[in-house]
C-alpha cells in the first residue's frame, strides 16, 4: 500500500494543505512516514480531551524550530482542539517546504465526538 495513501485522498485546499476527517485517520492504515503532531499545550495534550494514540507533543509556539529535524517528504498529520491552531501549523510547514501536510478537521473535540479511542495521561 502507498505510505501517502491518507495525505493522496485528504481534502486539498488552495494553499496546499489538506485536510481529512477523524474517521478517515482513524481507519488509515498505517504507515512508517506518517507522523502524528499535536501542537496544543502539555495540559490539553494529557487532559479530558486526550490525544489520538502515536502522537507526539509539539506545542504551535515549537513547531518551526523541531520541523528543522523532520524529514520533508514524511506525512504530517496537524493536531489540536478544534483544527485552528493545527491549520496554522500546517501552513508553517508548507512554507518551510514540506509537502504532505494535512490537518486534522475539527482536532481533538471532533474525534472525541466521533467516539474514537484516545490516550490521556
């Protein structure tokens, strides 16, 4: 299977990002290139909402600085509460030159919803 099957049917937008549903993650197959990226802050990464399993903690105001250690043609899947702060982050990294960039709609509150499985702690 393509490792950029989720980044190659996730919603496109004008400025290159894409966008994919908590459901469309949450059944993508896995892939060594894709890297989960939640940018809330440690207390929303560990509270009531959660995060989706796999994903690393990179809070909106580090993310420039870690991306100079990322790999620029791995999948990147953008984090947050509510898809704002992730949809802010994603643009950074298309202007740092990544490619595969998506952000999740609707972040953390939308996959609670949706009653996917989530980590805490």
């Amino acid at each position: 299977m393509n490792d950029f099957a989720l980044f190659d049917c996730a919603h496109a937008l004008p400025d290159g990002v894409r966008e994919i549903a908590p459901s469309a993650l949450a059944s993508a197959a896995p892939s060594t290139r894709r890297r989960l990226v939640d940018v809330r802050e440690s207390h929303e990464f560990t509270g009531d909402l959660g995060h989706v399993a796999g994903a690393k903690l990179v809070p909106l105001g580090t993310v420039t600085r870690e991306a100079v250690k990322w790999d620029h043609d791995d999948e990147f899947v953008l984090i947050c509460r509510s898809g704002g702060r992730s949809g802010f982050a994603a643009r950074e990294l298309r202007a740092l030159g990544f490619t595969r960039v998506i952000n999740l709609v609707g972040g953390m509150l939308a996959w609670n919803e949706a009653s996917l499985p989530t980590e805490k702690g």
